[in-house]
C-alpha cells in the first residue's frame, strides 16, 4: 500500500487539504445558507464552542459551498475551533503550541516580496472606480447575528506601514462593510496600527492598508501576537515565517503603496481617511455591534475610523474565511500567543520553573491563564506567585490567573477545579490587584458595576493560588493506580 505522503501548508487551500486527510475536521455542505446571520447560526451548533451561548460543542471547521448571493465564492468558518486542529495544522502537538510560538518568535523569518504576477491574491482585480464595484457584492461577509450592525470581515490581515520609519504590523480588528466602497474599523487602544494610523492623521494624510483574508493559519495565529512581546515595529510575519522555516510571500499592492499577502483568498486595498468617523451602526440602527470574545454583543460605537477602498483583488473561487467572535476560534488565536508570551517572561525570571500555560477557553484567550508551576525547592515558595504577577505584565489584558502544582492537567478544567477545591483556602490563596488597566470588552469593567471602578476597561486582577504549600506536598499526593496497558482490554479505545 502506498504511503501516505503528508499536506505541506502554505495557505488556506492546503490548510483545507491537510483536513480532508484527517476524519471528523472538516465537513462540507452545499445546502443554500444567507451569510446574514444563518450561517453563523449553523455553526453555532457545529463547532463554534469557547463563549458562545450555550448549546454549542468544539467540533469540526465547516466549507459552506452555496451561499446564497455569492455563486462563485465558499466561506470556511471554524478552520481554528479546536486546539487539536491548531496542532495539526502547525505540526505540533496541541499541549506545546505556546512553546512553538515561543521559540518563533526568538527566530523570526522576515516576509520577503514577490512579483504582481506571481501573486494568486491577483488573479482576478476589480477596481473601485469600476461601474458596478461593491464591495458586500464581491466578498461573502456574513453577520454573526441578526442584530449585528452590518456585515463583517472578522479573519482580515490589516497590513500598514508608519509613515516615517516604514517599519509594517499586521493584526486582526473588526471591520464592518459599510457602503459600496467604505468599511469602518475599530481599534482597541494600544494597538500598533492605530499608531500608524494617529501618525498619519496627525500629518494630514490617509494611511495605506491592505486586508488580507483567507491565509495560512500560521500568519493568522502569529498576527494575534501584542506587546510586550511583540513591541511596536516587531513585523509578526516574521514568526509566521519561523513557524513554516519559510519566508511569507508579500506583493505589492495594485492601487496604494503598500503591500499584501500574496496567497490570500482576498485582498481588500484600501485608505484610512483622515479625521473622518463613521457611526458603526449607521445602516441598521441596532445599537449593537458583532459578538466579541467574552459572549457578549459589543456596543456599536458613535464614531471610528473610515477605510476607502481603493480595489478588490482575489483568487480564481475565492475562499471567504470568518470567525464567530466568542468562539473556540478567538480562544486559540488570542490565546496561544498569550501563552507564548508568558512563557517567555517567567522563563527569563526563573528557568524551568513554569511547566506550561493554558489561556483559559472561558477567557476567550484573554482574560483567564492557568499557569503549571513545580515547586522543587522550599525556597520555590512564593515563586508561583512572582510568576503570575510575570504573567500580567507579559499579557495586560489577563484579568484571572489561576496557579497549579505540576500533577494537575492545566487543560483539562475538571481537574484545575478540583484544585481549586482541594488545594485552595480563600483568605491566604488570593491575591487581589485593584484598579489594574484590562480589556474593555469586559462588561462588568464600568463604574455602573461597582463604585470602585471609576473608568470603564479598569478591572480587579486576581491571583487564585492552588498549589501545595512545599512544605506540605507530601500530604497532598493523589491516589496512585497501577500501571497497566489499557489497550488490551479495550483496543478501539487505546489504539497506538
């Protein structure tokens, strides 16, 4: 029997391959489905999992082939909705993904360009000065919701450069289309674009961005990637290009000066408008935005940034890729990165002492990390601690940490509780960090919650403690069984 020669991922297409070898990873319809808000609502049940209201389950990704209004394009939803599938996909076993991500970014690979004619994100161009150019006509965006306030590109690449140093970033916002030609962004503060973007508004001038949608899961885990980690001018392309050993391929846009994934389903080219601002729910007058990562629907904002699109480019059956935005989804993507980023600072403070980390599904990857810690000397005691405290500087929007001795599975939630019930005493286990600067999507951030919080996105940080003090590790050992070969007594459970 011929051997089975394995996927090389390069992109979304072989990404798609790799899954078809691999039963119960993806599946595929050709049943009719409206982008408006069905779409997500089948996934929902599927495979969305992470905050998603409840009946939900991790399951497979899911290739839509029939979306109805856009004949000649697929969506794929759900391609990142298992850590298992993220392993698969970066070659590397699920309980290690923040170790490559770690070691990635201590070897960035920078992206290098390529010719236009080269590039398979070209292969079809529509110009927005065209007759008939509409952007919701040619890219299949779906709403999460019925009251979303329009359609949304929730999987986009934003690519800008700063206009003085030329330095590039690239992360993931929420993008909503607006009209024929315009789309408005929303920035979380801190984040390097907007940096770029303010610099060039300060001068007058519109910044160049290209969006990128539908590429190679390594670029879209590498882009969720923040500081301090990542500082401003840090190119996150370059650990994409460490975790495949390969450069990514860029080409140079067809309309602004910048440049864009050249193997993307979809490039998006387009200006950041200066000191324009456009009513995010302008055309539904919902009040409500999209679903975020903590499973609640965001406020529409009064007044963001404006992108005028300068042109539309894509491949031969274009791919449209999206996320429902509390999904398991959100949880890898913001969340491995986040792990890598705590390994990285506790590592350099105490090597060897953190076994591994865990950003929380119930975080959506943000706000909650379960941190490994093995105490092997008493003079570790209170260590554990100094690494959490490591952990809130490594990632600042963290809100709950919760602390496990080395015998407990940090990725299996049951086990981490009971830790918290058996290892854990309320009055000397926490630590609480009040008036801390977090993440402000958190709806329970507001002075409206408590009159200790006096602006809103300002959070009490917690420390949850649930390893053994050293000196009593030896009373706190779990049952032992004996070691025995399952496989015997039930193979189709325990095949090797």
């Amino acid at each position: 029997m011929p051997a089975i020669t394995k996927v090389k991922v390069t992109d979304l297409r072989s990404a798609l391959e790799l899954l078809k070898t691999v039963p119960g990873q993806l599946i595929e319809t050709s049943e009719p489905v409206d982008p408006h808000a069905e779409l997500s609502g089948v996934y929902r049940h599927v495979g969305a999992g992470g905050t998603v209201k409840r009946p939900t389950q991790i399951g497979p990704a899911m290739l839509f082939n029939h979306v109805i209004g856009h004949e000649d394009a697929s969506v794929i939803i759900g391609l990142l909705a298992s850590r298992e599938r993220v392993g698969l996909l970066l070659d590397t076993p699920a309980d290690r993904l923040g170790f490559l991500l770690n070691e990635a970014v201590k070897a960035p690979i920078q992206p290098v360009t390529i010719p236009n004619e080269k590039a398979k994100a070209q292969e079809v161009v529509h110009y927005a000065d065209e007759p008939g150019f509409d952007i919701r006509k040619l890219i299949p965006a779906p709403t999460n919701t019925e009251e979303d306030a329009g359609p949304y590109i929730t999987m986009g690449m934003c690519y800008a450069s700063d206009t003085e140093t030329a330095e590039s970033d690239v992360t993931i916002h929420r993008l909503c289309l607006q009209s024929k030609d315009e789309m408005s962004m929303y920035f979380v503060p801190g984040r390097h674009l907007e940096t770029y973007r303010l610099k060039a508004e300060q001068e007058g001038k519109p910044l160049p961005i290209s969006i990128s949608i539908g590429v190679d899961p390594a670029i879209e885990i590498a882009a969720c990637f923040e500081p301090p980690t990542t500082p401003l001018g840090f190119n996150e392309l370059s650990i994409a290009g460490a975790i495949r050993k390969e450069a990514v391929e860029l080409v140079p846009c067809l309309t602004i000066d910048e440049k864009a994934i050249a193997n993307a389903e979809y490039v998006i080219e387009g200006e950041l408008i200066p000191n324009v601002r456009v009513r995010e729910d302008q055309n539904t007058n919902t009040g409500k935005a999209m679903p975020e990562f903590p499973g609640y629907t965001g406020p529409a904002i009064a007044e963001l940034p404006l992108i005028k699109v300068k042109a539309v480019t894509h491949r031969k059956n274009p791919i449209m890729q999206t996320v429902i935005g509390p999904s398991e989804e959100h949880v890898n993507m913001a969340g491995i990165p986040t792990e890598a980023s705590i390994l990285q600072m506790v590592d350099r403070a105490m090597p060897g002492k953190l076994l591994n980390v865990y950003a929380h599904s119930s975080g959506g990857g943000k706000y909650m990390a379960v941190l490994q810690f093995k105490k092997s000397l008493p003079a570790d005691e209170g260590r554990q601690r100094q690494a959490a405290l490591l952990a809130f500087s490594a990632f600042s929007e963290l809100k709950h940490i919760i602390i496990v001795d080395e015998d407990v599975d940090l990725f299996d939630s049951n086990d981490v509780m009971w830790a918290l019930n058996t290892r854990f005493q309320g009055d000397v286990d926490t630590m609480m960090l009040p008036g801390v600067r977090c993440h402000p999507l958190d709806p329970s951030q507001s002075p409206e919650y408590s009159h200790t919080i006096h602006q809103k996105g300002v959070s009490c940080k917690m420390i949850f403690d649930c390893t053994v003090p050293f000196h009593l590790k030896e009373h706190f050992k779990r049952a032992e069984f004996k070691e025995v070969d399952p496989s015997r007594f039930a193979p189709d459970l325990f095949k090797s």
